[in-house]
C-alpha cells in the first residue's frame, strides 16, 4: 500500500515568505508526527496529533511555526517569516497507534531559506 | 532529555563482518527504537526493543537493551555493502508521545 507523501519535496524560499509543508499520512493511522531534521543531525520532534488534536507541541521552535490536521488525516505544517535558521529536512511520520508504536517516516521536505 | 547518543560515530568495516553500534539515555522509556537512513529510502523502522525485554532479533539484526545500564546495542550480521547508512536509536520515553534521536551512527560497509 501506499506509504507517507509529503510535498513538496524541495521548497526554496527567500527570507520571510511563508511556507506550508504538506503531509499524506498512511490511510488509517491515528497518529501523525512532525521533524525537523538539520545536515548531519539526527530528527528533532516538532509536534503530535492524535487525530485532529494537536496533544504536543513542545518542538517547535518559535510562533512562526504552525502546524494543524483539521480533519484527521492530512497535515500542513506552516512556517511564517522564514528565516535561515528554518533551512532544514522537514520529515512528517504516522503511526498506527497512539504509543510505542513503529512510526512510518515520508521522504521528508527539503526547505532551502535564502 | 530522553535522547539517545549513539557510539561510535562513524564506523567502516568489509562486506562480510559483523557491525555493532551502541546507544545509551538518561531516564525510564517505555520502548527504544532504531531506524536506519540513507538517500534512497529515506528514514525506516528497524526494530522496536520494549522495557521489559532484554534482546530482539529480526532478520540479520540483534537488539539488546540493558535498562539498568540504560544502553542498547544495534548488531547487524554478515554486512551486505546495502547495510551502508545512518543507524539512530530513538527511546521513547515513559508517557511520551515524542522519539528523541541522537546524531546517528554512519555505517560504511566496504564491497
């Protein structure tokens, strides 16, 4: 079956436009995660749904960054005013289950700020 | 911080021998999970080790866990020049939703 899509798969932005990364989770899965994931780091958590309740949102780095799942499927993470620092692999992943669950990563959202 | 560090951070073997990488964390986890990346095929579960089990085995790979040493150990058997990648251990800890991953071990393996 189909795995997780993201798109799109490279974004160039100059500094301060907004951007909205999109992300397809498998059919089905409850749960949806946000990363960020910079060059020769491992992925850092940005945010938890559960559904459409956003449960954590400990990870993201400022209030420019937004993230939602109106209808509990589909997700957009939005960033505003981009600046340098955003520049990272944006990895969105789903999960069958609530906890303890392998999570199933998308090939991820390459965000170039210039 | 729950994150995992992995060791070492780089590690380059023939095709052929046997490849160990190790993890260690802070505090209690309900599981510890380790993921495999490359350019190809991007992030990919390997293997979930839950708290109350000390070894997992699944193809080619053996997981271990230790909590009272609060390590793990990633062994991977009989290295095919496709096993080349970054390995991350992720625990996740009690109560959590989130998986913290570490830098990431780089595995080279020489044909």
């Amino acid at each position: 079956g189909a795995g997780v899509s993201q798109s799109p798969r490279y974004k160039v932005a100059k500094r301060g436009q907004d951007v909205a990364l999109r992300c397809d989770p498998i059919s089905g899965h409850v749960s949806l995660f946000w990363y960020q994931q910079a060059l020769g780091q491992g992925p850092e958590f940005l945010t938890y749904f559960q559904n459409e309740a956003q449960l954590d949102k400990s990870g993201l780095p400022s209030d420019r960054f937004f993230a939602e799942r109106p209808e509990g499927s589909v997700s957009t993470q939005k960033i505003q005013r981009t600046q340098q620092e955003d520049s990272a692999v944006y990895l969105c992943a789903s999960s069958s289950d609530t906890l303890s669950y392998e999570q199933y990563f998308g090939p991820g959202t390459r965000l170039t700020v210039t | 911080s729950q994150q995992g560090e992995e060791d070492p951070q780089a590690l380059s073997i023939q095709e052929g021998e046997n490849a160990t990488m190790n993890c260690s964390y802070k505090t209690s986890i309900n599981n510890l999970q380790w993921y495999r990346q490359n350019s190809g095929r991007g992030l990919v579960h390997l293997i979930l080790i839950r708290s109350n089990e000390r070894e997992k085995h699944s193809g080619r790979l053996r997981v271990t866990l230790d909590t009272s040493k609060k390590s793990s150990s990633l062994l991977i058997t009989a290295s095919r020049a496709a096993d080349t990648a970054s390995y991350f251990c992720a625990p996740e800890g009690a109560g959590s939703y989130q998986l913290t991953f570490g830098k990431g071990t780089k595995l080279s393996v020489i044909p």
